[in-house]
C-alpha cells in the first residue's frame, strides 16, 4: 500500500512536467504565426518605392523638354552675335573677305524670295549685299529683324531659311579664329538656329527639288537663273562665234608672208611676231567656242533631265 502511494506519488511531477511543457509550447507556435504582418509590410514598402522612382522618373524628364531653346530664342542670340564694331567687316584680311562674300552668295543663292517669302527673302537679299560690302552697320539692323518674322514663317519657308543659315554658317566655320572668335560664335549660333529651323525632314526635301530644278549663275552682283533653254541659246552663241574665229584665223593664215613689204627688218620682225599672235588668238578661241558649246549642251540636257 505504501509502494503504490509512492509510485503515485512519482507520477504527479510527470505529469505537471507534461502540462507545463504543453503550456510552454504555444507561444512559440503564436510567434511563428505572427511574422505574416511582416511579409504585407514588406510588398507596401516595395509598392511605395516603385511609385516614388516612377514619378521621380516622370518628373527628371520634364525638364529636358522644356529648355530646349526655340528658334526665336536662337535668333536673338544671332542677333547679338552681330553686335560688332561698325568697321569690323572691313578690317578683316583679304582672304576673310573673299570667305564672307562666299557665304553672302550661299545666304542668297537662288530663288529666295520664292522659297523664304517676300519679306524674308529681301532681308536676306539685303544682308548678302550688306557683306559683300562688308558693311557691318547695316548687317547688324537686318539680323536683328529676323527675330520678329520667325512667327510668320511657313513650314517650307522656315526650312529653307534654316538650311541658307547652316550653309553660310558653315563658310563663316571655315574662316578660323580671327580677332576675339567673333566669327566662331556667328558660324555656332548660325549653325544652330538653321538646324532648328529646317528640322522639317519633308518641307527641306521639298525645297531642295526646287533648288535643283534652277540653277544660278552669279558674277558680282548679277544673277542669272541657268534653265535649259538659256543653254541652248549659250550653246549657239559660242558656236558662231567659234565659226567666225575659225574663219578669221583662215583668213590670217591665208595671207602669204612676202606679200607684205617692211621698211626693216624691225619691222618685220614686228610683223612676223603679230601675225603668230593673231593666229594663236583666234585658233584658242574656235577650240574654247567648241568646248563651250558641248559643255551647254550637256548642261542643258540635264536640266531637262532634272525637271522631267
């Protein structure tokens, strides 16, 4: 009776032991299950930072739109480039002017007032006599009107504008550095604005079919458009006149020596050394008259060519 008690009495502990690990063991199952708050934390905290950077990403690139400079803009700051000594243009070397009138011929070559407009073209007309006299007064005055008509440019005529800037532009470029790099800032800003300005990939296809369709010819302040008809009419002249060149060189040779008397042998000489000079005189002209002739001819041709 007293060893069952005692068993008993073992058995109690074991028991309590079992229930309190049993008490003990929850806990740790509830915090096993409280780390699923942790996890819908996480993805918000993911989800915030997304949007963050994709606004962030939105908002960097508004800037870049909104300073890029427009072609207005670009024509002040030619404008200011031109703001130069009254007595610039006529200071610069001989070769410079010979480059500024290059790019006066590129700025107004062709037909500029059909493809810039009435107003503009004669500005721009104005502008390239105003460097061919290196007058950098009035040079100045006609840039800074280009600014006000930028508004009432249309598409083929702001093309064709920017493409006569890039072109003189670039024969400015290629006249260095000079005094303090004035004519540098000109060819950059020149350079710049045109490129802007003729940014319209169709409207400057179109203009240069026009362009290529008529030629100019320009010898100081003459211009003559070069079409197929005053080609051929070229062609006919230069080849009359290599007729009559012929015939007189003929004439000359046909002439015997001893025919002519000389009171001396000077003169004779005299005599001798002319006749040779007429002969080479007029046998260059019947061969130029004939290159002249042919060269029309094919320039006429292609012309033709072009148009159809």
């Amino acid at each position: 009776m007293a060893s069952s008690s005692s068993s008993l009495s073992l058995l109690q502990p074991l028991h309590s032991l079992s229930s309190s690990t049993l008490f003990f063991s929850q806990p740790s199952f509830h915090f096993s299950s409280s780390l699923k708050p942790h996890k819908s934390k996480r993805l918000n905290l993911s989800k915030s930072l997304t949007l963050r950077f994709a606004l962030t990403e939105s908002d960097s690139t508004k800037p870049l739109e909104e300073t890029e400079p427009s072609s207005k803009s670009l024509l002040l700051q030619l404008s200011k480039c031109f703001d130069l000594p009254s007595d610039y243009f006529q200071q610069l070397p001989n070769d410079l002017r010979l480059d500024l009138n290059d790019a006066a011929f590129d700025l107004s070559n062709g037909p500029v007032v059909d493809e810039c407009g009435q107003e503009l073209g004669e500005i721009l007309l104005n502008l390239s006599r105003a460097w061919e006299q290196a007058d950098t007064s009035t040079s100045r005055s006609l840039v800074e009107k280009l600014p006000e008509l930028e508004s009432s440019l249309t598409d083929g005529a702001r093309s064709a504008f920017g493409r006569r800037l890039i072109s003189a532009g670039k024969r400015f470029q290629g006249m260095g550095q000079y005094g303090k790099g004035e004519l540098q800032k000109i060819a950059k800003a020149m350079i710049t604005t045109g490129g802007v300005l003729s940014a319209n990939t169709s409207s400057v296809s179109v203009s240069n079919e026009s362009m290529s369709g008529t030629r100019m010819f320009k010898f100081g302040e003459l211009q003559v458009a070069v079409t197929p008809q005053k080609a051929y009419a070229g062609a006919a002249i230069a080849f009359i006149y290599g007729i009559l060149s012929w015939q007189i060189s003929q004439g000359i040779q046909s002439i015997p020596e001893n025919s002519l008397q000389y009171a001396n042998d000077n003169a004779l000489l005299i005599g001798k050394s002319l006749r040779g000079s007429l002969l080479a005189l007029f046998y260059a002209s019947t061969v130029l008259s004939g290159f002249t002739t042919v060269g029309l001819i094919l320039l006429a041709k292609q012309l033709s060519s072009e148009k159809e």
